[in-house]
C-alpha cells in the first residue's frame, strides 16, 4: 500500500546487505517515518516485543525473518549444535508477545523448512526462502480477503442504491498489521477500486491509539474518506444509523469461531447486535488456532499500566512527547486484547471466503 503516494511493505530484506532486514518503526507513525535495521535475530524479538511492528500477519512475517536471522547466527559447523540453537531462539521468540497466533504458526513453519536442509548454508537458504514465503503469502491472503469482503460491501451499496457505505472499524488491521494490503481494510481499498462510494468510522483504540496513529494515516494515505472517532463513540453511530458494517481483524481466532482481537473489540460487537448491524471480522487462515475449542483459552497479554496512564503525541513545534494524563501514583489496568464470541459474530472473511464463524462452517472451508 501507498506511503506518500509510493508503494511500500511493511518489511523486506535490504536490497544492499541481504544480512538485515526493514520495518517500519510503527512507534513513530505517522509522525515519523523511521526504516528500523534488523541485524541481529534479537532486534527481531525487541521488535515484536515493544511494538516497532504489530498485527498478527506482520508479527508472523517478523517472526519468519527472525528465524532466518537466527540461522545466521547460530553455529556453523554441527548439525545438532545449530537446531538447538534455532529451538532455544524459537522459544524466546515465542514469549515476544501472547496473544497473536501468527507468531508461533510462523515460528512452527520456520523450523520445518529448515530441520530438513543439511548443512549451514542449506538451512539459511531454507529459512530466507521460507521467511519470504511467509510475507508473500501474507499479502496474497491478504489479497483474496479483500475480494470476498468487497462482495459484502457491494451488496450493501446495492441495497443502498449506490449511497455512500459507512463502515466502522476498531485499531488497525489494515496493511500495516500485515505485510500488505491488510485484513480488515482489504475489502475496503478492494471496493474503492471498484468505484463503490464508502466511508470508514475508525475507532481511536486506546491506550496505544492503533486506530488514531495508523488506521486514519493509512487510509489517508490511500485517499480512503474516513473519521477519526474516540472508542465509545461507535454505539452512539450505530443508534442513529450512521454505521452500515462494522469490519475488524483478528489476533487469534479459535476453530469454533471465538475471535480474540484489540481490547474493545468485544462491546463494539455487542453495540452492534443490539442495532442489527453485521459485524464480520477479517482474517487468514494462519490466525485460526485449530487446537483451541473455546476463546476463553486464549492468553490475553496484560501490557504495562503507564499506556493507559501516559499519551503519546506531537507538540507544536513536532516533537513527539509523552504526556502523562492521570494524577501521579494513579494505578492502571491494560488488558490488551479481548475475545467475541462467535454468537456476536456475522461471518469471518478469509482468503477462501466467507463462512459463518462456528466450527462445523470453518472446517468445512478449510478442507479439516
Ligand atoms: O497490539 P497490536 O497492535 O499488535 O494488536 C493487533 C491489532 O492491531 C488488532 O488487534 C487488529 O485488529 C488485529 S491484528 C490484524
């Protein structure tokens, strides 16, 4: 997607020096737009720790390059000594972060193609080419996702006879959550091209403001209309019937249609529900997580309580600042992610189309 007015992905390998890896510094959008160097295999887990990259495709994508960075590293000359070393790096890499099932789907992939390639320089080869498989696919999922989306999209332009389609959307699943095009903004920018008149709702998404900083800058930067509003503003909309579809991502969804995805996810779907207004969540399949039966299973990561109590933004002059916002010593609570049920769910839009959000529909799509 578009960043002013060039396309770009939200990671790569250096065309000079195919020994680092880019990614956006997603901390500094979109005030500044920072091309952060991964060098080492631990630069990628800080990375997906402390957020220069988010969302579950573009974790799963970092997660296929730090293994490929790893085996750089790891001991050249036996065998055995490099898996280990790969294994005790896929470990630590795993606890980056909880809560998205693309890291340890990705992590999983990444060691199958490289147990097998004898030999150091095979297992490299294996792991740069599997990493990119992982980011190709991710945009090409991404892709088809926005195809079947833009058909439910389409139908409600019909039915509105060609006016404008309002569509509220919660943090940011769009391309920079991905390596392209994104989840829940993919059948956006599919039915612009489309020529289908719409409008997107984008929810601030506190603490982190996924939705203020990046969501709204990245459909400006793909001239998408759009509004910035603050998080409890969404069921207000939907009384007054300004909201047609709400479309969000997914962090992890369960193989029984439960899907865990930004906090505040779970009351916009609720709001909703109570305005008969279709609520979809937009995913690839390497979100589903086929062993867990409930979403109550799912790990919520618990982030640091100075999110919710501190702000971050420009002043005036343009510098980034951080503002505290409550009384020192104020004790805060930051769960991360929350879980929708299925029941609340109208269809989940993947790369193989829309199915409706319970186990026997899911498997059915994906051939289980
Ligand atoms: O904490 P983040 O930014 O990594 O959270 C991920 C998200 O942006 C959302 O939950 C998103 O809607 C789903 S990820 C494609």
């Amino acid at each position: 997607m578009k960043v002013n007015k060039k396309n770009r992905r939200t990671i790569w390998i250096d065309p000079q020096d195919p020994h680092i890896v880019r990614v956006f510094d997603q901390r500094l959008l979109p005030w500044k737009i920072v091309e952060e160097p991964l060098c080492r295999p631990e630069d990628a887990i800080r990375a997906i720790r402390e957020m220069y990259v988010r969302g579950a495709g573009l974790i799963g994508a970092t997660a296929g390059y730090g293994m490929y960075l790893a085996t750089l590293a790891a001991p050249v000359n036996d065998d055995a000594g490099f898996m280990n070393y790969m294994q005790g790096y896929a470990e630590e890499l795993n606890a980056a972060r909880p809560t998205a099932r693309n890291l340890k789907w990705a992590i999983d992939r990444m060691l199958a193609a490289i147990r097998p390639a004898v030999g150091a320089k095979e297992k490299q080869q294996a792991a740069r080419q599997a990493a990119g498989e992982i980011a190709d696919e991710d945009a090409d999922f991404c892709r088809r996702i926005g195809l079947h989306g833009r058909e439910l999209i389409r139908a409600i332009s019909e039915k509105k006879k060609g006016e404008r389609v309002n569509i509220l959307t919660h943090c940011n699943a769009g391309w920079l959550a991905f390596v392209d095009y994104g989840s829940a903004t993919a059948p956006i920018y599919a039915a612009r091209d489309a020529g289908i008149d719409l409008h997107v709702y984008v929810d601030e998404t506190r603490p982190w403001n996924q939705g203020a900083r990046l969501t709204a800058w990245e459909l400006q930067q793909e001239e998408i209309p759009c509004t910035l509003i603050c998080d409890n503003t969404g069921g207000h909309l939907m009384q007054r019937g300004m909201v047609d579809m709400v479309i969000v991502g997914s962090d992890r969804t369960t193989h029984t249609g439960d899907v865990a995805n930004k906090i505040g996810t779970y009351l916009k779907a609720l709001a909703a529900r109570d305005n008969n207004i279709p609520f979809y969540v937009a995913l690839p399949s390497s979100t589903i997580d086929w062993e867990m039966d409930s979403g109550s299973q799912i790990p919520i990561e618990k982030r640091s309580p100075e999110e919710v109590t501190s702000v971050m933004g420009v002043d005036s002059a343009s510098r980034i600042q951080t503002l505290r916002i409550a009384a020192e010593g104020t004790e805060a609570l930051n769960y991360s992610f929350d879980v929708t049920p299925a029941r609340l769910v109208s269809a989940l839009i993947t790369e193989r189309g829309v199915t409706a959000a319970d186990q026997e529909s899911i498997h059915a799509l994906f051939g289980r």
